[in-house]
C-alpha cells in the first residue's frame, strides 16, 4: 500500500518525465541551430573579402569594355551604372558584417513585402528548374 505521503500518479509521472524530455530535445534543438547559424556567419564572414573583390573585378571589367558595346549611347549608360552597382555592393561587403547584413534584408522585406515575396519566388523557381534537370 502507497504512504500517505508519496501520491502514486503514473499518468503525471509520465506526463513529468514527457515533459522534461521535450524541453531537454528543444534547447538541443535550439542550441544546434545557434550553433548553425554562427558558423554561417562565420563562414559568410570569412569569403566577404573574396566577395567583395571580385565585385570591383566584374565593376572594373565593365567600366573598361563599356567603349566596346554596341547598342549607342543608352547601353553604355546602363553599363556604367551596373558597374557603379558592382562597386558599391563590393564597399557594402567589405564593411557590413554577416549579421548587419541580415538585419538589413530583414528591414528592407518588412518594408517592400510585395517586391520581397516577388524576388523569394522568382529565385525559388529559378533554383527548383536548375536542381530538377538531369
């Protein structure tokens, strides 16, 4: 016979112990995806240099063939500004970080949620045709 003292619940006690497990597996969870995500910030980190200079090399590559393109003038124009969006991307590398770099696509997809979901679309229709090919 149970002691007055000791209720015997075997439902709680499962429900306990259930419960317990659950919360151990979900800060697992939660501390392995921390994990993840500083290495990805790491990772991101670590080619930002690379990044960035290749972006002054495709900017430089089209300031100096820009003479070269047919199409007149217009064509030339729009060329110079691609370069001078190469050159200004390849400064915004070098001097935002991983995660200043997220905050920043976080707020310009809370601020433009239409063109954002566009872009999210298109490139998850572009990814799925490229990974579907044989």
């Amino acid at each position: 016979m149970a002691s007055r003292n000791t209720p015997v619940n075997p439902m709680a006690d499962k429900a306990a112990s259930f419960g317990k497990e659950l919360a151990d597996r979900a800060t697992e969870a939660k501390d392995s995806i921390s994990d993840a995500a500083r290495t990805a910030a790491t990772k991101i980190d670590e080619g930002r240099s690379m990044a960035a200079e290749r972006l002054e090399s495709a900017a430089s590559t089209v300031q100096d063939r820009i003479g070269e393109l047919p199409g007149g003038q217009r064509v030339k124009e729009l060329a110079s500004a691609a370069a001078d969006r190469f050159s200004s991307t390849a400064d915004y590398v070098r001097t935002h970080d991983a995660r200043r770099m997220m905050a920043d696509v976080e707020t310009m997809v809370k601020n433009n949620p239409g063109p954002a979901l566009l872009i999210a679309a298109t490139f998850g229709f572009v990814l799925g045709r490229a990974l579907s090919r044989d």
